[in-house]
C-alpha cells in the first residue's frame, strides 16, 4: 500500500508487482519519477474500488482529482494502471462493469 511518496518510491524502486492505492485522498503522493521507475519496472498501479466505495463524499471527490492525476501520469509514462474490487466483505463487491466504470471516471 503507497499512499505516502516513501513507500511509493521503496515499493517500484524494489520492483514489486503492484502498487496499491499510491495516494492518501487528501493529498496526492505520486509523481512523475515514480511513475516512470514504476513504467521501467514493469509495475501495475492498483486502485482499490473498496477504498471509494467506503470514503465519504469529500474524501471520494478529492480521491476522484488525486487519481486522475494518477492516471495522466501512467498514461505519459506507459505505466500500467488496473482498478481492483479490494472488497473484504460480501456486501463490498461489484461487477467487472463497475471496475471498469470506475477508470473511465479517472480518464
């Protein structure tokens, strides 16, 4: 889980596979040398469908502008980016439209 620069950076500089929820909904954490180490690597970033779904009105419409900068940042630097249902509980899944109707919203 990112959601702060230094996990950010340690997370695609060691080469994980995936980097979830790269930023906090206040604040975006994600910049553009993370996203190309993260596009070099061959990293997936990861948002969590589950983490909107449960933020109130505020956080989901600053985590809606923080991830859109998320995804113009991917798309610059060719980094793949995927929406997952991160559900824990029955009552928090959704359909595959839904996923993907989530990134058409950060488009």
């Amino acid at each position: 889980m990112g959601k702060d620069v230094g996990r950010n950076k340690f997370a695609v500089q060691h080469k994980a596979d995936f980097l979830f929820m790269p930023c906090s909904f206040e604040k975006p954490e994600m910049d553009a040398g993370i996203a190309r180490i993260a596009a070099e690597n061959d990293i997936t970033i990861a948002i969590l469908f589950s983490d909107f779904l449960k933020a109130g009105a505020l956080q989901r419409s600053m985590g809606f502008k923080n991830y859109q900068l998320v995804n113009l940042l991917c798309k610059k630097f060719g980094t793949k980016i995927e929406v997952f249902s991160g559900a824990k509980k029955e009552s928090e899944l959704r359909s595959p439209r839904d996923l993907k109707n989530l990134m058409a919203l950060l488009e």
